[in-house]
C-alpha cells in the first residue's frame, strides 16, 4: 500500500515499516543516515536509489513528525 509518493508498506516488507517503494530500504534508515552526516550521494551509492527517493522519505518524515501531538505534563 502506498503511503506518499515512492513510500508504501507491507506486512511482508520489513514488518510494515515504510520503505522505499519497491525497495526493502525504510525510511527511518535513510532520515538516519543523512542524521548521521551521510550526504545525499552516499545514500545513493549505497543503498542503490535516487535523490528523489531521499526527498520522498523526508518529506514521508516530515509529514508525520508535523501530525504529532506532544501534550506538556506539568
């Protein structure tokens, strides 16, 4: 299933973690890569996919981190 653009799921790809679309690579390894100092073309060389597949993941991340709610407990 499609999640966003080049991001999808399935039950029998990673146990349902968002991945690259027909790839096994998820999305958290990519955000933690570039996290990590990685640059763009070394994600590329390494995991075999495109720049546009790295924006796809951060803008997948984004999207999400922007629909959490964090309630302050006091």
């Amino acid at each position: 299933m499609e999640l966003a653009p080049r991001i999808s799921i399935s039950e029998n790809v990673r146990f349902g973690k968002p991945v690259i679309t027909g790839t096994r690579i998820p999305v958290d390894l990519i955000i933690g890569k570039l996290a990590g100092g990685m640059t763009y073309k070394e994600i590329m060389d390494e995991y075999e996919i495109t720049h546009e597949d790295i924006l796809a993941a951060l803008n997948y991340a984004a999207k999400i981190i922007s629909s959490e709610e964090i309630k302050a407990v006091a």
